[in-house]
C-alpha cells in the first residue's frame, strides 16, 4: 500500500490498547514459563538450564516435555532447579541466552543447537567459568564441553543395512534425505551410501530432500513417484510416514521402510494404519535431554567423569510393534513414537504423560543409567 | 481495463514458461509429462496455487503477506481438533479453520489500512504471534484432541485418478477469475493497484478494498492448511513454513507484478505449476541440493528477465 | 531532512525503552546490575546484525528491499570458515560486494522490482554455501579473532565506532545526498541528474560488503561457519530497520536507526529471557514487539507534526 495516511485518535487509541494488552499478558505469563526456576534456590540445589533452539516441531517440544517432566521427578525435584529456553534457528538468540545463563550462574547448561559449529564462542565461555556444558542431538563442536549423542553414520548404516537385507542385496532404493547444510543429514547419507555402494545389487534410483517434515516428504514423494521405476526399498531421514502415505496413495506396491521413530510410521509398520508397511525404525530418541540432564548432574556433583556418551539408538522393527510401549494409536502421527526406552537393560523409563504434557509420572523415581 | 494488453500477455508468457519447463522436462527425462507425472505434480502445485490465491490479491494492490506460515498452520490445528476426525463435525470445523484465517487476515488488513503500519511489518508481526498462540495453546501439538485425523470426506480429496482436490483448485479459479474480472470489486482492487490516491479520488473505499483483501489471503491460506491436512491426514509444527517465499515466487513467475495492479490468477496457476515442475524435475535428475537451490534461482531470474521487467525510465 | 531526524529518534527512543527494560528485569531477577561480561557479549553478538542492518537500510533508503543478505552472510560465513585465512578475509569482502552488485546490475539495469531479484539471489547464494561448506566446521585464525571480536576486551566498540562514522561521512557526501533523492522520489531525481541506476548499484553492492563483513564477525564470534548461518538475518535485519524507523517507501530514516534497532531487538531477546516467558509463547511477544513499536513510531511522528 503506498496511500498517504495519517494515523489519527483511533490509530492512537489501538496503540493504548494494544500495549496495554501487551503488558498484561506479559504479567499474566511471566512465571508460568518456567515453574522450576522461580523460588529460592535451596542450599545444595544445582542449577541446570535447557538451552534449546528450535521449538516449531514436535520432536523438540516432546525432547523439552521429557525434560520438564524429569525436573519434577525425584532425584530430580529434589537435587536440581531446572529452567528452559528456547531461541528459535538463530546462532545470535541462542549465544545471548546463554551468556545471560552464564551471568546467572548456573552449574550446568545443557544444548541442543541452532548450529552444530555457531556457539563454539560462547561454550568456551562456559566453559572457562567452571560451567558444566553438555549438548545432545545437534551438538556444539567445541570439545570444552560434553556431548550425549547417538551414532548419526550408523543410523544411515543401520537402516540402509536392513533394507539390502530384506531386499537379498537386489533392488531399486530411493533414500529421502533431511535438511542440507547440518551435520546429521550429512552422516546419515555417508554411512547408508557406503553401505548402498558396498552392494552392487542395490540401484539407487533417487535421492531428493524430505526435510525432516511428514507434509515436505509426501509432496516430494508424489512428485518424483510418477517418474520413478518400480521401488523396492525406501531409506528416509526423516518424515517417514509421509513418504509411505505418498506411495499408498498412489496405488504402488509398499517397499520395504528404513525410517525415523514417527509414530504415524509405526502406525502402518503395526498395522494400525493400512497398508501395513514391513520396515525398521530407528529414532534420535528426545529423552537424549534427560540423559544430558543426568550426565550433568551427576559432573556436577562428582559422581561421574567428564566425558561424553554415545547411546545406541532404540531400533523397532514391524516384527515387534506393542501398542503402548513402542506405537501410540491416540497420539498423533507425527509425534516420535521412541521418547522412552524399553527392554530389560534400558537406560529410563518415562511414561506417555511425561512426553504429551511434560508432567511427571505417578510416583516414580526417574532412574537414569548413564551407560559408560 | 482488467484484460488489458500487457496483462493478458503475460498470462500467456507465464503459460509459456510452464510449456517450457515440461518439455525440456520429458525430453531430458522421458515420462515427465505424462498424464500421472502431470497429476502428482497438478496435486502439489495446488497447495501453492492455494497460498499463492491470497498472496496474489495482496500483492495486486501492492501489500505482501509475510503472516501466510503460521495462519495456515494454525487453521490445520483448529480443523483436526475441532473435527476429531468426525464426518458430523466436519463442516463446523471447516468454518471455524477458515473463520481463523479471517480473523487474522481482519487484522491485518485494519493494521495496514487504518493503523497505517507497513505490510511487511504488520504481516511478519502477525505470523510471529500466530505462532506463539499455535504452539502455546496447542501445547506444541500435543493436546488431548491433536492426535485426530481429518475427517474422511476431505481425505477422499486425494483419491481417485482424477482427485477431486484439482476440481477444488479450478473452483478457486473460477473464483478468482469472476472476482477480479467480472465484478465490481474487481475492478476497484485494479484500480486501487494501479494508483490508490486516484482510485480514492474516484470514490473507490481504499481502505475498505485493502482490509477485505487481506482478509482473503488469510482465508485462502487457511484453505491451503485444511487442504494439506487433508492431504498428509494430520497437522504437523512447520506445515507452513515451506510457503512464505514460496507463494510470493509463484505469483511472480505468474506473470503479476510485485507493484500492483497487473496480473491474473490464470498465470499465477501456470507459476504454481512452473516452480513445482522445476523442483520436482531437478530431484529426478538427482540434482544435489545446492544445485537445485542455485538452478531454481536461476530459473526465476530467467523468467524474471522474460517478463517481470518494469518500464524504463526515459 | 527534518523528517529525517524524528524518525531516527523513533529508534533511539525504542532503544532507550528496551535498555531500561533490560536493565529492570535483569536486576529484579539477578539482584545486580549486568557486569562487563554481559556487555561484552550483548556487543559481540550484536555485531554480525548490526551490519547487516546498516546494509539493509541503505537499500531500504532507495525504496527497495534485500532479501539476499540471508544468502550473502551464509556464503561469506562459508568462505570465511573453510579457508580459515586472513587474506581469504579480504577475499570474502570482495565476493560479498561482487554478490551485492550483482543484486545492483540487476534492480538497476535490468529493471526487476528488488524483492524478486533478491529472491532469486537469495536461492543462488544458499546453493553456493552449501557447495562450499556441506557441514558445519571451518575455524578462524586466532589474531583475527582477537582483533575482530575479543571475548575479554571491548575490541567490537572500535569496529562499531567506524561502522556509525563511515555512515556519518557517508550521508553528508554526494552519494550519500543522492540515496536519499533517489528514495525519496526516483523521477524527481533523474529528472535533476542524478544518475540513480549507478546509486542503486553502489547501494546494493555496498549491502552485499556489510554482509560479508557480517559474515566474517559471525565466524569470529562462533570461530566456525554454517552454510545456513546468514538465513535467520534476511528477517531480523529486516525487523531492525523497521524499528529504526527508516520507512519502506524509501527515503526517510538513517543507518544508524537501524544500528539502535538492531541493538533493541537483541535486547528484546534478553528481556524475554530474564521475565521468564513461556518459550511456547516467545514468538507471539516478538511479533507484537515489532507491531507495537512501529505503531508507537508512526503515533509519535504524527504527534511531533501536530504540535
């Protein structure tokens, strides 16, 4: 609009109600953020921020709810006064969040990063204040500080693995990747390309970006389908169940599924959803917060060593899909269906409320086992 | 006045560069321009056609719309827990997704037209705060109703060989078209386009004309987010975040100029098209990323120096 | 010119408020005021934004706008990173103003609107960054750093103090005069002789220089580069701007009204984070700002008129 105009009374007025609205909903919000942060800290109580970047999708907010949730669970509740922040996918927000945690005084920080290289500054500087710094999922490179992370080459191994095995070493593949430009998407196409090219039975017949988004990989996956030969396997970064719902809706025979821990993906891999889809999934498990939240604690207070974990990925595979436990038919498709561990040798055990609402399980202490 | 040489024109343009595209397309790649090759990308492109609707009547009388994102996301949310995936309910929550869309829409257009604030700013300022409320009052989509699917009939959009989602993008067509060319209305957002100070002069309700504009594009934006959910059969954090410069390039390849008061929903379909078909053409010669983001944006350059250019100065 | 200066006011004034908010939550909630560390480290941060923003609005001035400078900074910063050299840094300014004049060729000699250029470009550039630096990594050699961006001494002052006197010696030279005329009304100032194809291009190149030097802060301060560092700038240079009251219809507003109105909305960020604010709903808070300040700016500069 490029109309002269001039702002009058009524322009003036809505600025008064509008800032005035302003102010009261900062009033009315201010505490509710962070509930574990208010009140004194008691003497002997820790302090241990949650520095996350991104919160538009799920995966972080349930990797944020598991946090919380474990905050409010003893050992927890009682040892460590927990706060949360996010700054969204800007390196800037997330180094001023952070200088202000260091100028807090916290004990300990835990990341997960807008950019695995763009905090290294600011981590020194926690760093060089005695601060504990643990990152997890998207890790700060800085070696000052420690990180809890999965083997991101071996998610791309592992899932390409099985599906050359499920295909006998024969057959059409396509892999949909993940965002470009991060340092997970680029392991996880190295380690499933060596193990593609390894096997000259395997013919990759088509690579293109889903995302890491359900709705971004089903418009690309009905895109290319048409102009695809017939494909026998489906390697996914991310954005699984999208990518299958693309193939059902256009009436091609199912591939086998090498994908990510969406709960829509291990809908159709139970059979919950139609076709049932024979795959592995293989998650970036959220509660990597809350063994990042243990490991820093447990630094803090002397009980382990300073050093950085590697957990093994919780696998599921269509063989062994159990409502409750590793698919959840109430919650939505794109929630990540792995925010707990299971199995006799698990390292925790939270409980579905803990993810949807970041409330704590009924009357459980939350005992993490820090694998060495 | 509404099908003025230039205009026309560059429908015509904007129609040729799709040509274009899909037959470099099936000559390089044999079966790109087959009839189902044609339909999954027609399917993909109305999404964009959609968003691209409301972007289009802001851009006619020189607005943006920077809010598209999270208006559509947030009326994706309002549909599935407003529906619970119930046929019953399906018609309710579909006016209450596009009531949403309205709603913000309204205030951006009263903020433009009678707060005086720039597009740019009331829109992106817009697209923050629905977001926050999105993710807060949906606790980051994890509320008890969030898990509920679409209700049937708008997942039956999608099926069938010819899905009736494509019929609901020539409705929008044939709504555009009517709207702009046939219709007083119309008439004025050209006029208003053009030279608003003019139109004012003429009699034309500037502000009133602008503040239902925008409302539109945030109507349309929630079609494109009920449409999406139809179609992926749930919301998801981000659904439309693939849209913000997307909707912009489309009406721009469409052949409508970024400064008002030219253009046709005719090209803007054609654009919708165009963008997808590069896309989708670049990732079947296994393009890798960075040169599928540098080619695209050579393309539109292309297209731009083809027929976006604007008058020389004397 | 008079006009100028009430709407650079509006951001010194919107710069005030959010520093006297900083420095009330962040006592209330710390019980001491910031000590130099905080400074240090607003400053520093503050930095890569701050050019970027005074490259915005000289564009914004002559009634465009620069969409690019997402692509600049992810370019330069992959450069800059994964040559780690200091006369690569030399290099990089030289490509950052290439790119920019390249925006400039275009907009004024190939008469395509800004937006759609810098659209384009923008695609253009972020392929090229992730050619150069498909992961993250890189470094910054050491001297550089500590040049550029020390953690422990108030080196970024310097650097910000001939950021804001190369733009004072800028507006009163001829170039500077004519940025503004063009903006202001481009016919007009052909119509006087001013040759404003030539001042568009100077404006965007020198766009795409701030969005290099940009670039070469942001590895400084992170020591690393990312091939998608420059995206979150094309927004936040934007907001900048606008809440340093230089106007989108061009001409009217001053570079170093953005320079405030980036400082205010890092300032912003700390203020959400001392109140305590719901992280759901941050977002929701930083788009009000950014209507809520611009209203009161457009309010105040009516009210100044009137009276």
């Amino acid at each position: 609009m490029n109309l002269p105009r001039h702002p009058g009374r009524a322009a003036r007025a809505a600025v008064a109600v509008v800032a005035a609205t302003l102010l009261l909903i900062v009033a009315a919000c201010s505490d509710a953020g962070s509930p574990a942060s208010t009140g004194d800290a008691k003497a002997g109580k820790i302090k241990i921020a949650l520095s996350n970047s991104f919160i538009g999708n799920q995966w972080r907010v349930e990797m944020e709810n598991v946090y919380k949730a474990a905050c409010a669970m003893p050992p927890y509740v009682d040892e460590v006064e927990c706060s949360v922040f996010n700054a969204g996918n800007d390196v800037s927000t997330q180094s001023r969040q952070i200088s202000n945690l260091i100028s807090q005084g916290v004990d300990a920080i835990v990341i997960n990063a807008a950019s695995t290289s763009g905090l290294n500054g600011v981590v020194q500087q926690a760093c060089d204040r005695g601060i504990v710094v643990v990152s997890f999922d998207n890790t700060v490179d800085n070696k000052c500080g420690l990180t809890v992370n999965t083997d991101q080459i071996k998610f791309g191994q592992q899932l390409a693995q099985f599906i050359v095995d499920e295909l006998g070493g024969q057959g059409n593949v396509v892999m949909v990747t993940g965002v470009a430009g991060t340092g997970a998407d680029n392991d996880r196409n190295k380690g499933a390309k060596d193990v593609f090219a390894a096997n000259p039975g395997i013919k990759v017949v088509a690579t293109y970006t889903g995302m890491w988004d359900s709705a971004t990989a089903q418009r690309n996956t009905s895109a290319q389908l048409p102009n695809l030969p017939k494909v026998d396997g489906v390697w996914v970064s991310g954005g699984t169940d999208g990518v299958i719902k693309a193939f059902a809706a256009a009436n091609r025979p199912m591939p086998v599924v090498g994908g990510e821990a969406e709960n829509g993906f291990r809908k159709f891999m139970a059979g919950l959803l139609t076709p049932k889809v024979k795959g592995m999934s293989i998650g970036q498990p959220p509660f990597l917060s809350v063994i990042s939240l243990e490991l820093a604690r447990a630094v803090v207070k002397g009980e382990h060593p300073k050093e950085s974990i590697t957990i093994p990925f919780p696998v599921a595979t269509s063989d062994n899909m159990v409502p409750g436990e590793t698919v959840f038919p109430d919650l939505p498709d794109s929630f990540f269906a792995d925010f707990t561990d299971s199995g006799p040798n698990a390292i925790l055990v939270l409980c579905q409320e803990a993810a949807t609402d970041g409330t704590p399980c009924p009357g459980k202490t939350l005992d993490v086992k820090l694998p060495s | 006045m509404t099908l003025d040489s230039p205009g026309a024109r560059r429908v015509l343009y904007a129609l040729a560069g799709t040509v274009a595209v899909l037959v470099v397309g099936a000559i390089l790649h044999p079966g790109f321009a087959s009839w189902s090759s044609l339909r999954g990308m027609l399917v993909v492109a109305s999404f964009t056609g959609f968003v691209a609707a409301g972007q289009m009547l802001v851009v006619l009388v020189g607005g943006i719309d920077l809010s598209i994102p999270w208006v559509l996301n947030g009326a994706a949310i309002v549909l599935t827990t407003a529906s619970l995936g119930q046929t019953s309910r399906a018609p309710v929550a579909i006016l209450l997704a596009l009531g949403v869309g309205a709603l913000v829409g309204l205030g951006n257009g009263l903020g433009v037209a009678w707060l005086g604030v720039p597009a740019v700013v009331m829109t992106l300022g817009m697209n923050g705060v629905m977001q926050g409320l999105t993710l807060g009052l949906s606790k980051g989509l994890t509320c008890a109703s969030c898990g509920s699917y679409a209700p049937s009939p708008l997942r039956s959009l999608f099926s069938g060989a010819l899905p009736a989602q494509l019929f609901l993008w020539v409705g929008v067509g044939l709504f555009m078209t009517v709207l702009l060319t046939l219709t007083t209305f119309g008439r004025r957002v050209y006029a208003v386009g053009v030279n608003p100070t003019a139109a004012f002069l003429s009699g034309v309700g500037v502000r009133g004309v602008t503040v239902a504009l925008y409302t539109l594009s945030g109507v349309f934006a929630a079609l494109a987010g009920i449409a999406l959910v139809a179609y992926g059969g749930q919301p998801s954090l981000g659904l439309g975040d693939p849209y913000l410069f997307e909707s912009i390039a489309a009406v721009v390849v469409g052949g409508v100029s970024i400064l008002g008061g030219r253009g046709h929903y005719l090209g803007v379909i054609a654009g919708s098209l165009t963008l997808v078909a590069v896309t989708t053409f670049l990732a079947a010669q296994r393009v890798p990323e960075y040169g599928r983001l540098v080619i695209y944006g050579l393309v539109i350059l292309a297209i731009l120096f083809a027929y976006g250019r604007e008058k020389a100065h004397d | 010119m008079r006009d100028a200066l009430r709407r650079v006011s509006l951001g010194y004034l919107v710069l005030a408020a959010t520093a006297v908010a900083y420095l009330v939550v962040y006592t209330s909630r710390l019980g001491r005021f910031p000590t130099s560390f905080d400074y240090l480290s607003i400053l520093n941060t503050t930095l890569p934004l701050v050019f970027v923003a005074i490259g915005q609005s000289l564009v914004v001035l002559t009634g465009g706008i620069d969409l690019s400078v997402g692509g600049v900074v992810s370019l330069c910063v992959a450069v800059t990173a994964a040559t780690a050299s200091i006369p690569w840094i030399f290099a990089v300014l030289a490509l950052g103003t290439a790119c920019g004049a390249l925006n400039g060729l275009v907009v004024a000699y190939g008469r395509i609107a800004p937006i759609l250029t810098t659209l384009a470009t923008l695609s253009i550039f972020s392929g090229l960054a992730l050619r150069v630096l498909p992961a993250p990594g890189g470094s910054i050699p050491y001297p550089v750093r500590q040049v550029l961006t020390n953690p422990a001494a108030p080196t970024g002052l310097i650097w910000l103090g001939l950021a804001v006197a190369g733009w004072l010696v800028l507006r009163r030279t001829r170039f500077g005069m004519r940025v503004y005329a063009v903006g202001s009304d481009e016919s007009s100032a052909r119509a006087v002789g001013v040759p404003a194809a030539a001042v568009k291009l100077k404006v965007y190149a020198l766009s795409g220089l701030c969005g290099a030097l940009a670039a070469v802060f942001y590895v400084s301060t992170t020591t690393a580069g990312d091939a998608n560092a420059g995206t979150p700038f094309i927004l936040t240079s934007i907001a900048s701007v606008v809440v340093g009251g230089v106007a989108f219809s061009g001409g009217r507003g001053s570079a170093l009204g953005a320079v405030a109105g980036a400082v205010a909305l890092t300032l912003v960020i700390d203020i959400l984070f001392f109140a305590g604010i719901d992280p759901l709903y941050q977002s929701l808070f930083q788009g009000l700002f950014l209507v809520v300040a611009v209203l009161l700016g457009t309010v105040f500069v009516r009210r100044r008129r009137l009276s």
